[in-house]
C-alpha cells in the first residue's frame, strides 16, 4: 500500500475492497461493481485481540 508504514489498521477497508475485487476478477473473469465498502470500526476490545 503507497505511503503508510507496516501497520495499516486505518486503511483495513481499502485492503478488503481490493482483496474483494482481486476474487471477483480472478474467480469470475468480470470487473468487480463499483461500491464503497462502510468503513471498519477498530474498537479496544479489536486492538487487543490483534495485539495481545
């Protein structure tokens, strides 16, 4: 990802957009539909389960 660092928590909703689109175009030979996934709320409770 252009011009973050190792930790990408902020951007978790653009690595899952592109993750999705990669499946669609590999799996269905179509382009994936144009949307805007809602954002991923990182609470707490999410960082210490990734960081504990």
């Amino acid at each position: 990802m252009p011009g973050v660092e190792h930790m990408f928590i902020d951007c978790l909703a653009y690595v899952c957009k592109r993750c999705w689109d990669f499946l669609v175009r590999e799996l269905t030979g179509t382009q994936p539909p144009a949307y805007h996934p809602t954002p991923i709320t990182i609470g707490p409770e999410l960082l210490g389960e990734l960081f504990g």
